[in-house]
C-alpha cells in the first residue's frame, strides 16, 4: 500500500518547482501518494521561505501544529529556504523534527527520510543537472528551473545564503524538459531562476555558453510550445538584444518582471541593485518604444535603512512614470547573515508601514485607472483552472487573469474573450471565439 505524503509550501516559484520535485522523488522511489489531510499523512513536509521575518516566526507555530495533528509513527521534514539557514537549529528548537534539508539539496530528499536528525544544508551542494522524476501539478503550464542559486549580494537578501552560488542548468537539459512538457500537454512554459537574464555565466561542468537571449531562441523553436514566461529578470542584465528579442518573439509573453526594490539612485547603491534609477526608466522606454503592449510588474521595498523621504518620492516618482500593471511592495525586514543587518540607520516603524499604504494606494489608484479601459477589450486567453461556480480562468498574453464561463473541456485551451466585467484582481469575459 502506497504512503501519505502531506506538503506544504510558502514562498515563491522555484520553492513550488522544488516541491514538485520532492513530490516526484518520493512518489516514483518511495510509493507516496499526496493528501490533503494532515491525520492520515505518514510525511508531513514544510517546503519553507525565509525571505522576510513573518514567515519564519510562523514556521514553529505551524511546526507545533503539525506535531500535535499527525499520526503516530508520522514523520515532519523541514524543506526549503529556512531549512538552508537554521539548519540544525529546528531541530533543537523543535525535536520532534525528524529530518532538516536545505534548499539547495533537494534531490536528497530519499536519503533523509531514513536517516533519524538528518541534516543536509549542504549550499554548495550541486545538483544543477540531477534528474529528477516528472511530477506537475498542472498540465497546462510547466514550471522550469534553468538556474540554481543567485551570485548577486544585494545587501538584504538572504537568498544566496540559502541557495548558494548561481549555476546554469545546460541548456539541452532544459530544452528536453520544455518539450517533454510539450508532449504531455504543456503550451506554455514558465522559466525560472532568481536572475534568469544572468542565464550561462557559469555551468558546473564544461558547457557551450549559451546566454539567456540565447536560450529563449532555442526554446521557441520547440514545436507545439505557444507561450514562454519566465521570472525574475534583473534590471541590470537588461541588455539590448534581450530586450529586442524579448519584443519580436512571438512566443515569448509581453509580460515583464523588473524589480524595482526602489527609485532612489542612492537607495539601489546601498542595496548593491547595480543600476540607477535613470537606469531602470531608460530600459522601461526602450521596452515601452519596441513593445507597446508590454505590461509591466514590479517587487518595491520599503523602508530600508536609510530611506529617506526624498528617496521614498523617488520611488512614487518612478511609479507615477511606469504605472506598473502589478506591483509586490513589501516593507524592509532585516535578515540574519546580510550585510544590511547591520545598517543602523533603521526607518521609524510607524514611517514604514504609512510608506507602504501609500505605495499600495497609488498602486491601487493606477490599476483601477488602468482597468477603467478594459471594458468591451478582446483577450486571447489560456484556460487553465476550472473555478468553482461554473467559470474557467487563465492568463492573456500580458499576464491578466481573466474568468469566462465554460466548463473543463476549455482547460489547456486559447480563446478569445471581450471583457464584460472589472474586478480588480480578476477580470471576466465572454468567449467569443
Ligand atoms: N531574485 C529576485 C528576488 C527574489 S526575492 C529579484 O532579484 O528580483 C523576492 C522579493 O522579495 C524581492 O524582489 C524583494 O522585493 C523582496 N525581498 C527580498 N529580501 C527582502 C527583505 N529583506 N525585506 C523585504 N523584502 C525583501
Ligand atoms: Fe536576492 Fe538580489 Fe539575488 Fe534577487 S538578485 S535573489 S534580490 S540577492
Ligand atoms: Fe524563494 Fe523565499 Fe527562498 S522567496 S528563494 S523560498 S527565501
């Protein structure tokens, strides 16, 4: 009899990719099967993220939880990111934790699940091309690893010290993977790396360098593949010849990821963010003049040591320029091992949160400025969730999500739908083709 295997997952996409991969890994080697009732679960996995303060707090609560709701004989695994920079500390913090396995050591998922008080945090660990077993969660969009790890050091991220140096994955390994997704019923493909435009600067074992633009080319050739996106592009690797491919392929989304983190020249310099703001409304313009309908999202921070209210404005004055489709504003929080940690010159708490709503108020105000157009538009739509009452969503080209009603024969399906209604996080639609 197969196995219960419980998972949960916070933080962003490649956390989700790597769950998928522990999913696939257990359920092909292990005989699991994944459930979504914590009492009947012999595994339960908590694939965590680390990011920002919050999610870490909230780690042992739901670790005391998970404790108290299992069965007897059940295991609870800590995966991920926090995994990566507390390591042995969960378990002395919570000894009813049976195994600790960083982010950057997936693949060593089967291993750890025998071993009593296993730690592996190993961020050196390199397993940029392990072939790991085949597991979606959904058939219609294929989430790709093409790198592991980051080699930048912003000053408040964490993420290098939990993922380790940037390696490439080669590229015949990806391109295998885009098109056995293809053949299993995948028209899209979603491409994902903390840097993914810093794509073959260094493979782990003698490879042709082939760069992100590169890479984007060889994968549009794939035959049945409709729809390429990828996150995050850093603003600094923007170059010209990735901006123009970016612009005349046509499978390539005309949905861009540039994160900001902030408009002030001076704020970026203390975040080691490599570009100024000119910098960053430079190659917006130039995106802008060769695409017009490229929407754009962005992650802003608030707050971070030493902003100051001019530097904030900064940051208002860039969104005013761009009016960003889709922003992700978060306030500063200081993590452990970053050179910001140490940064005295600490933002009042109650100017931080005002920063925020203010960021979130404008953003709202573009947004239903922006919507207030999209009335009677015609969006080439790919159906990929059945919800609940009767209606299908997906995503048009520019990463809108729109709803239509219609039933699961439309899943994995394109139509074209003019929009009847405006709601600020989704949009609905009659198809009309
Ligand atoms: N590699 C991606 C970012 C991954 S982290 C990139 O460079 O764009 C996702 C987002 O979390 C970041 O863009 C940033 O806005 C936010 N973030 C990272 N560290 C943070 C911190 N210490 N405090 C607040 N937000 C943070
Ligand atoms: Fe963090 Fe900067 Fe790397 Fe993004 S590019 S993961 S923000 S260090
Ligand atoms: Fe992702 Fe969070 Fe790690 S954002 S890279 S899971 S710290």
């Amino acid at each position: 009899m197969s196995k219960k295997l419980y998972i949960e997952t916070l933080g962003c996409a490649m956390n989700s990719r790597d769950s998928e991969h522990i999913i696939a890994e257990l359920s092909e080697k292990e005989n699991y099967k994944t459930t979504t009732d914590i009492s009947e679960a012999d595994l339960i996995l908590i694939n965590t993220c680390s990011v920002r303060e919050k999610p870490v707090a909230k780690l042992f609560s739901e670790l005391g939880i998970f404790n108290k709701k299992k069965k007897d004989g059940a295991k609870i695994g800590v995966c991920g990111c926090t995994a990566s920079h507390l390591g042995a500390e969960i378990i002395k913090r919570a000894p009813y934790v049976n195994f600790v396995l960083g982010a950057r050591n997936v693949s060593k998922i089967t291993d750890v699940i025998h071993r009593e008080r296993a730690v592996e945090v190993d961020i050196n660990y390199d397993e940029s091309e392990f072939a790991f077993d085949d597991f979606r969660t959904s058939p219609y969009k294929a989430f790709i690893n093409i790198s592991i790890g980051c080699d930048k050091s912003c000053t408040y991220c964490i993420v290098p010290k939990t993922r380790g140096e940037e390696i490439s994955i080669p590229d015949e390994l990806i391109l295998r993977e885009a098109k056995r997704s293809v053949e299993n019923g995948a028209k899209e493909i979603f491409l994902l790396g903390q840097n993914v435009n810093n794509y073959g600067r260094r493979f782990s074992g003698e490879h042709e360098k082939v760069n992100f633009t590169e890479l984007l080319r060889r994968l549009s050739a794939i035959d049945g593949l409709e729809r390429i996106r990828f996150t995050s592009p850093h603003p600094f690797h923007m170059d010209d010849e990735f901006i123009d491919e970016f612009a005349k392929n046509p499978k390539i989304c005309k949905s861009m990821h540039m994160p900001l983190q902030s408009g002030s020249t001076k704020v970026l310099k203390d975040m080691k963010r490599g570009y100024t703001k000119e910098w960053f409304l430079e190659r917006v313009e130039k995106l802008r003049a060769l695409c017009p309908e490229v929407s754009i999202s962005t992650d802003i921070i608030v707050a971070f040591p030493g902003e100051s209210n001019e530097d904030f404005l900064d940051t208002l004055d860039v969104m005013n320029r761009v009016k960003f489709d889709q922003i992700f504003s978060f306030k500063y929080s200081p993590r452990p091992e970053t050179e910001a940690e140490h940064f005295t010159n600490v933002v009042d708490e109650d100017v931080a949160s005002l920063r925020l709503t203010t960021i979130q108020d404008l953003n709202t105000k573009i947004l239903d400025e922006k919507n207030s157009v999209q009335l009677g538009k015609i969006y080439r739509v790919y159906f990929e969730d059945l919800n609940s009452d009767y209606f299908v969503s997906g995503r048009s080209d520019g990463n809108m999500l729109i709803k239509a009603k219609g039933s699961d024969e439309l899943l994995g399906q394109f139509r074209d739908v003019e929009i009847t209604a405006i709601g600020r996080t989704i949009l609905t639609g009659k198809i009309i083709d």
